[in-house]
C-alpha cells in the first residue's frame, strides 16, 4: 500500500469535505472557522479501510523497536489497535507490542473572589464551578470570599495501570486528526510523566499545513498519511460568516451546534 492508495480511502468514503462552512474546536487563542473539514468519523466503521490505514503506518515504523502503542481517546483507540496488529505482523522476532490510550482528565485549579472583587462586579455575578463552592460570611451577613475549584483545561492521563506498562518502553503515539498538535503534546507529557520514551508520532491526517512537525512536537518522527493545509479564520473575522451568515455553519460536523448556541440559538445548515 502507498501514500496515493491512502489518499482514495479518504476519498472513497468521502472523509475530505470542501466548500462548506465549519466551526472547529476551540484553540488556545479562541474559536475559528473554515471552509474545509477532514471527517476521519466516516472511515471508522470501515474496520478493513482502517486496518489498511494502520498498516501503512505501522510499516513506516516497523524498524524502530516499538513496544507499545498508545492512542488518546476517542479516535486513536482502535488506530492504537490496528497499528499494533500491523507492527505484530512486521515483527519479525515476535517481540511483543502492547497498545494503551490516555483519557481526557480535566485540570482543576482553585480560584478565590475576594470581597473586593465581589465589590467589583456588582450584584449580578456568576462563575463556573467544578465541585463545591465556599462562601465565608462576615457576622452581619456580608459575603467575605468565594472559593471554588474551576476547570481551566484538561490533560491526558494513563490510567488503568497503562502508566506501568508504559514504564521504560519506545513508545509510538497515533492520532487521527492533527490540528494544532496540542492533543499529541498532552500525550506526550503523559508518556513522559510514565516514564516512557517516546519514538514518534502517526497519524491519519495532519492538517496543520505544516506548523506541526517532528521538531515542534520534541519527537524523533511524524508521519501522517495525509499532509493537508486547510485555511481557518478566527472567528470574529470569518468571512463565510460575512458571505452566507452564521446560519450557514455546518451542525453535523466540527462545533457549528455550540456556535449556534454560543451566538443565541438559530438554524443551520446541517
């Protein structure tokens, strides 16, 4: 199998959409839009296309001494599966290959309102709490402080027992999507967090248009069966948005519910 056999699956199942208007996951710096969207969601029920996929990746990595595969959930559980079958079938010696995957954990840090920022804000105030919250009062009934715990992000964690497995071993991350990289860098932590030496990365598609890379992902090699360079605008500047309206955004892909929701309800294009 090569990169042009790769490249009719995605077509095949009609995973590249062009044209359109979507809404992708929020980034570090906020929300943005495009007109273009990779659905790897339609090649997984595909189980043949998708080990077909795996083995090509697992072919570009079969001489680096893999011993554990490790995917981060949802989409690089079955992809950790498969390319671990594939190296298994390369694997000459028979050495043993595992596959894991990380779960999402949110990061929790806690946060104080003063009374003087309390005071600041007025009457009406609200905040997103995870968990309690801590209202100290002063005698006559005044709030002195709010304490609370807040979600201010989330992380990859191996659970399960995966970080022992993971102790001491070359481990390859797979990933089906590539957009800006900060799902594979939080599994990277993960790993290292373990103790685990991390060899490189494969992935289905990487959409970055380039700003992902080997080097500024700190690892030896990423190999992505697809190299895409996909236009997005922030959100405030959209220009879809400016041409056809929000109520253009696709709903059945990426985040268009959330930004209707965001922006007050409406219909959309789904």
């Amino acid at each position: 199998m090569d990169d042009f056999e790769a490249k009719e699956i995605f077509k095949k199942r009609n995973s590249i959409i062009t044209g359109s208007h979507f809404v992708y996951a929020k980034k570090a710096d906020g929300w943005y839009h495009g007109s273009d969207y990779v659905n790897k969601d339609a090649i997984f029920p595909y189980v043949r296309d998708v080990s077909e996929l795996c083995s090509m990746i697992a072919y570009n990595f079969r001489d680096d001494g893999i011993e554990v595969v490790v995917g981060p959930t949802v989409g690089g559980v079955s992809l950790a599966q498969w390319v671990t079958y594939g190296l298994l079938l390369l694997n000459r010696s028979r050495q043993e290959v595992l596959a894991v995957y990380a779960d999402e954990e949110d990061v929790i840090e806690e946060w104080t309102l003063t009374k003087d920022a309390i005071r600041e804000l007025g009457f009406n105030f609200g905040f997103m709490a995870s968990g309690g919250v801590n209202i100290s009062l002063s005698t006559d009934g005044a709030i002195k402080k709010i304490v609370y715990n807040a979600k201010v992000g989330t992380k990859r964690v191996l659970k399960r027992g995966y970080d022992k497995i993971v102790a001491g071993k070359r481990c390859l991350i797979v990933e089906d999507i590539i957009n800006s990289g900060a799902t594979v860098q939080k599994v990277i932590k993960a790993i290292a967090a373990a103790g685990g030496e991390i060899i490189g990365v494969g992935a289905l598609c990487n959409r970055s248009g380039g700003m992902v890379a080997a080097e500024t992902l700190g690892v030896q090699m990423l190999y992505s069966l697809l190299e895409l360079s996909m236009v997005m605008f922030p959100e405030d500047e959209c220009p879809i948005c400016q041409e056809r309206g929000s109520e253009s955004v696709r709903t059945d892909l990426g985040k268009g519910k959330e930004f209707l929701i965001r922006k007050g309800g409406g219909e959309a294009y789904a």
